[in-house]
C-alpha cells in the first residue's frame, strides 16, 4: 500500500496488506522505510499448508511486494463415513470449519442422533458438533386387537418397515353378521407407528328403504348391511327430490337420506322454485324500493326545514335593519 503523505515520508510504504487467513505477527505501524520487513501467521482455524511465502517487504517504488493467505488453509474436521443403512452428505463439498455435514437414511430405518453437525473451532482445532447419528431399523409393536375380530400374523411380536396386517371378523352369534367398519389393512410406516386405526367388527344393518310414488331400480334385497347401496326412481308423473342413490353407513343409518317422490315433472318443479325466486325478489326489491324512499324524504324535509331557518334569519335581519333605519330618521 501506498504511502500517503503528510502521515509518512516520501520514502516509506503505508501500513502491510491485510488478509483473510494470515495476521501479522507484530503490531502494525503507520509507515514503514524501504527495505523493511513484515511476517504473518495463520490466524485461527487456519494452518501451514504450502511453501509459499509468509512474509513481504516494503519496496523501493514505496509499495508492498506481492504476497497471498494461500499458504493458509481452513482447519478441517475428520472424515465421517456414511452411516449404515444411509448416507452422510457436506453440504459445501469440504470438511472445514463452518461447513455442515447432513445424514439421512434409506427407506425402512430412521435416524438417532443429530441430523445436521456442524464443523466447528475449539481451541485451535476443527471438530464436529456432536456424535454422527446412526440409521435403526424401523420396527412397529404388534397392531392392536379387535372385539369381535382378528388380524393376521397374531402370533408375530414385532413388524418390520412396511410389514402389512389385514383384519377379518368372525362369525356373529345372531342372524346378522358382523361388519368389518374401516380400512381391512394397515402397514408398518415411518416413526414406528401404523398407517391407520384399527376397524371394528359390529353389526351394521339398515331399514329397508321406503319410497313412496317411487321404486328401487338397483340394490334390491330383504336385508340392508354395511355399505349397501340402493338406486331409486319415480313413477310417471313424479320426480325425484334428494339423490336417488343411498348407502347404508356404519352408524345403520341411509347416507344421503332417503329421497321424495313429488308429483309434477323436474321443469314444473323448477318453475314452481323459479316462480318462489322471483316472489322473493320481488319482495326483496319493494323493501329496497321504500327504504330509498324513505331515506330521500327524510333528507328533503332536513333540507326544507334548513331552509326555511334560513329565510327567517334573514327576515328577522330585515325588519332589524329597516327598525333602525326609522328610528334615525325620527332623531
């Protein structure tokens, strides 16, 4: 660096670069004579990698020689392995300090231990954040046990990553069998838990289904269980309100309700609908009609009344002005 007078001579050098990895290894000073010399160490983090110089000298053109901070590099961390059953990835490409190192594991394992370490200085030397994770296998605890019901692989303690149990019921004791309400299969997932809640086995039975002015046209049958569906439609003359397909749920009750038949076609029925819109508007619209009637009276009676406060001001300052215009001549 140059010299700027009138700090230094003409003939000395300003104060030494300065660098990302190396520092001076005496205390800086405002200007430097020609010929002198500085030397620098590798800062914190950094060491003594390659022979290059670590020194420069103040020149006679009053500049710097041309030095670089490559003879220092980063500190690193030691070499992790990718873990088994899953992989350790840098997320800079290096092991130096500030860098990060993440961990995941194949599919059927999950992690134990920290995610993410993160290289750091202690002291003068690189180390890791904490103790690289490991990749356990996941492993689910037996499903649970059904009333009335059971599973398969009853007789296995512990279920492996995607290990699958399928549930059946078991013959019921009255005339009506059991259904199996919910999903029949469930798996071994992620964090050791089941894709889903076990079924129930009870029993599910609909009333049969009246419509009147109507028929059943699909699902037809004297019982009704567990997700039954029956498809309706109306005799001539009718038609249909609600949907005309319903399934029995598992609370025994029709899911949708069921439907109507209404006399009249569908284009009767929606012109009857049609004729109740349009009464409605029009109700809708004469209350509107009078409520803008009634706020445009009101606001021309509080104009009105304005105005006739004004006009009789202005009478009274009249009769004020002609008293006194009397009574002058009077005098």
């Amino acid at each position: 660096q140059l010299c700027v007078r009138p700090l230094c001579p003409m003939d000395a050098c300003g104060p030494p670069p300065t660098f990302q990895a190396m520092e001076l290894t005496s205390r800086p000073k405002p200007y430097y004579r020609v010929g002198e010399r500085v030397n620098y160490d590798c800062k914190k983090g950094y060491h003594h990698f390659a022979p290059f110089l670590t020194h420069t000298i103040c020149d006679r053109n009053h500049t710097w020689l041309p030095i670089s901070d490559e003879p220092c590099v980063k500190k690193v961390c030691h070499y992790i392995p990718n873990p088994l059953h899953g992989q350790a990835i840098l997320a800079n490409g290096t092991y130096s300090f500030g860098n990060q190192l993440h961990f995941i594991c194949n599919d059927g394992y999950y992690l134990i231990g920290k995610e993410i370490l993160y290289c750091e200085l202690k002291g003068s030397d690189a180390v890791w954040s904490s103790k690289p994770p490991i990749c356990q296998k996941i492993l689910c605890k037996p499903p649970p046990k059904i009333s009335n019901g059971k599973h398969t692989f009853s007789e296995a303690d512990v279920f492996e990553y995607l290990d699958a149990v399928t549930y059946s019921c078991d013959p019921a004791p009255g005339p009506d069998p059991f259904s199996l309400v919910g999903e029949s299969t469930i798996y071994c997932r992620d964090n050791s838990v089941w894709s889903g809640d076990a079924p129930e086995c009870k029993v599910v039975k609909c009333r049969f289904p009246v419509i009147e002015n109507g028929r059943q046209i699909a699902g037809l049958g004297k019982k009704f269980y567990y997700k039954a569906t029956v498809i309706f439609e109306c005799y001539e003359g009718f038609h249909i309100v609600g949907s005309d397909t319903i399934v029995c749920n598992s609370n025994s009750t029709w899911d949708p309700p069921v439907p109507k038949c209404v006399k009249g076609t569908k284009f009767v029925f929606f012109l009857s609908c049609f004729q109740n819109y349009m009464s409605f508007v029009s109700w809708f619209l004469v209350v509107v009609a009078i409520a803008i009637i009634s706020v445009g009276l009101h606001r021309y009676l509080q104009r009105k009344k304005k105005k006739g406060k004004t006009d009789d001001t202005a009478e009274y300052a009249t009769y004020q002005s002609k008293s006194a215009t009397l009574a002058e001549q009077r005098s």
